[in-house]
C-alpha cells in the first residue's frame, strides 16, 4: 500500500491563502471555488485568507463565503501594477501566526506568489505547520507582453526561491510540471481540474442571444471567452477570425470578458460582438450559444475555458499546451497546433469553418469528454497531495526529537 493510500479520511482544517478569490472572475478564482466547495461537500474546515477586494459587495461576499468557507481574515490590498481589477495582499507573518496560533490549521495552501503568500509561508514555516503552493499564474511568462522581457529571470528566480520554501507545488498538467521542475523547483504534484458539466452544458445553447449577436441558425460563431489582455495573445485570435470571414462573411466574432485590452479591440474592431464579463448561467448561456472556440494564449498554466467550452459542446482550438495538451486529441474532440505553428492553429479552425460535418462531429466528442472531467476526482488528488505533507511534516518533527542513543 503506497504512503498516500495510508491517509485516514477525516475531517481536517485547511487555511487557504490567495490574493484573489469569489466573486472575482479568473482562473485561479474558479478554480479556489470548486477547491473549497469540495473540500466542504468532503467534511473539512476551511479558512480564507485573503486581501479585501476592490468594490466589494458585501451581501454578495457573504453568499459566497457561507458556501466556500468556514472563516475568513481579509488583509489590506492594494492594486496589482497592469490589473488594478486584481489585489496584492498585505499582511505581516507576525499577525498570520497569532491567528493560526489561535486557530491551528492541518494544513496550508498557498495560491499565489505575491506578499501575502510570503508572509503566509513564513508564519508557516514558523509554526510548524505543513504548507503546500500553487503554480496557477506563468507571471514570468507575462513579462514579455509588458515589455518587461528582461525581468524574466528575475521573476523567475523568484517564484523558484517562493516554490521551494513549500513542501510541494501543484501543478496542473504534465507539461507544465517539466516547466516548473525546469525553473529548478524541487518537489512538484499533478493536480488537474474538473469542469461542472451540469453548469456548462449544449442545451443552454440561446437562439434569442444568437439573433442579438446578429447571426442567424446556419452561421458561425467564434468565441472568446476570458481576460481581454496582451498576454492572451489575442492578435491571433483576431487574424484567426479575420480569415474565417474572408471565406464566411456572415460569421461572427463574440468576445465575453474585459480587461486594458477592450477599448482598443473595440474601436480597431467596431464590428466584433464584446459581450463584456459575463457569470452563472449567463456564462454558460454564452459559451452554449457559440460553434467554434478560440483559444490563443501560450502563457496559461491550465485554462479552465477550454475545459468549460468542452463540456459546453464546442469546438475548441487551441495550442499544443496547458488544458489543451492534456485533454484535446486532435480532430478527435477538438484542434491543436504546435506553440511555434501559428499557421496551423489558423489553419486548424479554418477547416472546422470549413467541414460542418468535422465541426459536429468534434463538438459532440468534446462533451462527452467533458464529462468524464469531474471535480470530486481531483478534491480527492487534492487531499493525498496537501494532507500528506501533514504525514510527512509530523514524522519529520518526531524524528528530530528522538535522541541519539
């Protein structure tokens, strides 16, 4: 029987700590939703901490927190440089370990990079008490689109220096966990997503949103959906498009989510549909109502909209990486190319505009594929990974205060 077999299955607190978190709308946020929601469904305490958000609503951040946590402690945030709608967390490790004194957690795990995922690690630290990490943003990857290029190594010595104070990095795909062991992080875990498939579903598919869009039954939708921002690489997704409608004038370009990138897109483009952030069923009307998914970034760790398009019934393209490198199998349920091929990811949706028969056939395929991305699957791989740092840390600690004979 392996050591992570071995785990009792009861209740234990966990204390997350990330500077962002519901009701904002981003991957990691998404993905800290469905982390706490399983972690509650499966028994366990979790505490939040987390910098106050800007314009929060409070009776909407109190919905939230009754579903996703048991405590909260919120810190001062102030804006992140280039995402002012994001928040570094402000808090002395001093005043992280009185309150973890007073209410002791099993375990930590720490989402983000910034100041309070350093404090946290050092309160941590400090107690003793097992703390685990999250490789969910390639923020030395980002440097390059804000013609910060040269801090690459930089941020990069970083977030290994942060990575290697924790007794183990999540990670989300295989590939992206040769990166991280790449940058010279020592212990790394494979933790994937899942996608609600009740949530993101073909039949939400709204032929009275479609109308609005200005397409009609038989014509094509190309959907965006996430953060409107250089490092989206959403150049490519806009020449994609261009030549979809060279050879389909009546297709359309939807794009859901904002960011700086809006306003530009918008007066360049007057004539693409920008449907701005959309939540909830809403989203999931969105995504149904689509035929053809864009998704254009090589920067992502993992990219919950292709999983969350899957399971919606459309065809997703994408490169060879993050989400699409682990679940999208070339003309199978989806499209592909290689990160240096951007003729082939043009080419690739070029045909699925092309063959509706190829475009059917690999949006039925998607979801059905979508539905075997299940969540409670991966809270299960969530707890054997962070709880057995709990095994190991305590054995540690035992093995230090037995005396030598």
């Amino acid at each position: 029987m392996t050591e992570t077999a071995q785990i009792p299955k009861r209740p234990r607190h966990i204390a997350i700590v990330s500077e962002t978190f519901p009701p904002e709308v981003n991957g990691v946020a998404n993905t800290l939703r469905h982390l706490c929601q399983g972690l509650m469904q499966q028994g366990h305490r979790v505490s939040v901490v987390r910098p106050r958000q800007h314009d929060e609503n409070h009776a909407e951040a109190q919905g939230v927190g009754q579903a996703l946590f048991t405590s909260e402690h919120l810190v001062t945030g102030i804006p992140l440089p280039g995402y002012p709608e994001l928040r570094f967390g402000l808090a002395r490790s001093g005043r992280l370990a009185k309150l973890w004194r007073r209410q002791r957690p099993d375990a930590l795990y720490v989402a983000t990079e910034g100041p309070l995922g350093v404090a946290a690690v050092s309160a941590a630290r400090r107690l003793g008490i097992p703390v685990s990490s999250g490789f969910h943003t390639n923020f030395h990857s980002y440097s390059h689109y804000y013609g910060a290029g040269f801090l690459e190594k930089l941020l990069c010595g970083y977030g290994r220096w942060f990575h290697n104070r924790t007794a183990i990095t999540l990670v989300p795909t295989r590939k992206m966990q040769a990166v991280v062991q790449g940058m010279g992080v020592h212990s790394t875990g494979l933790w994937s997503r899942g996608v609600d498939c009740m949530r993101f579903a073909p039949h939400k598919r709204d032929e009275a949103l479609r109308r609005a869009w200005g397409v009609a039954a038989n014509d094509r939708v190309v959907l965006y959906v996430g953060r409107l921002a250089s490092e989206k690489n959403l150049q490519m997704a806009s020449a994609c498009y261009e030549r979809i409608r060279n050879l389909h004038p009546k297709a359309r370009f939807v794009l859901v989510g904002d960011g700086p990138l809006r306003k530009r897109l918008a007066e360049r483009h007057p004539d693409y549909v920008f449907c701005g952030m959309q939540r909830g069923e809403a989203l999931a009307r969105h995504y149904a109502s689509g035929d053809i998914f864009l998704f254009p970034s090589k920067t992502d760790t993992f990219g919950n909209v292709v999983t969350e398009a899957m399971a919606s019934g459309l065809a997703v393209v994408a490169y060879d990486d993050a989400a699409a490198s682990e679940h999208i199998h070339h003309e199978g349920n989806g499209m592909k190319a290689d990160l240096s091929d951007d003729d082939g990811f043009i080419d690739a949706a070029l045909k699925l505009a092309d063959q509706p028969t190829l475009l059917n056939r690999i949006r039925a395929q998607a979801r059905l594929d979508a539905l075997d991305l299940n969540w409670s699957a991966q809270i299960e791989q969530f707890e054997q990974l962070v709880f057995n740092q709990q095994q190991r840390t305590k054995y540690h600690v035992l093995k230090q205060s037995i005396p030598l004979l």
